[in-house]
C-alpha cells in the first residue's frame, strides 16, 4: 500500500471545489459530508479536531453518523467551506402534496 502524501495546494483546490460542487447538487449528506470535507483539506482526523477545536472521538462520531454535533459544530466545520446551516428540501419520487387541500 502506498504510503500517504499531504495533498498539494491544487490538489486541496480540487478537492474543495468537488465538494462544494456536490453541495450545490443537493448530494452532500451527513455524516458523509465532514468526512469528505476533512479529506478535502488533506486532514487526519486528529489534525481536523484540533483545527476545529474538538476531540478525535468527536470527529470519528461525526463521520460514523452516531453523533449529534450542534449547529454551531456544524456551523464551525462549514465556514471553512463558506457553507451555512439551512433547511434543505428532501427529493422524494412522490409529488407534492397540495398545501391548500
């Protein structure tokens, strides 16, 4: 197995930017959605915790989807990617219900 290497500049450009991009398609999801941004700034998850001042359990919870990180956890790991906390539509195959009914 390869040993790892820090990611580039570029490489963490492209990487954000993949991201980012995924959150604009409405396919970014936690507990998914720390994990991918913690790997597109090339961070381990020690590196990531004392980034955002947090512990490692915390980050490893997060990304396992058995945590519940506050809005301003959320709103701290976001700002690094200029995203906000918001409400997001869910996509269903089912229509609408009509609110006037």
């Amino acid at each position: 197995m390869p040993r790892w290497r820090k990611p580039t500049k570029e490489e963490i450009r492209d990487r954000r930017a993949a991201v980012s991009a995924k959150a604009r398609a409405g396919e970014l999801r936690l507990p998914h959605a720390v994990a991918e941004m913690r790997h597109a700034l090339g961070l381990s998850q020690p590196e990531f915790a004392k980034l955002f001042k947090m512990t490692t359990r915390q980050v490893a919870e997060i990304e396992r989807g058995v945590a519940n990180p506050t809005s301003e956890t959320l709103q701290k790991i976001g700002r690094a990617f200029g995203f906000q906390i918001g409400f997001v539509p869910i996509t269903s195959s089912r229509p609408a219900r009509n609110a006037q009914a």
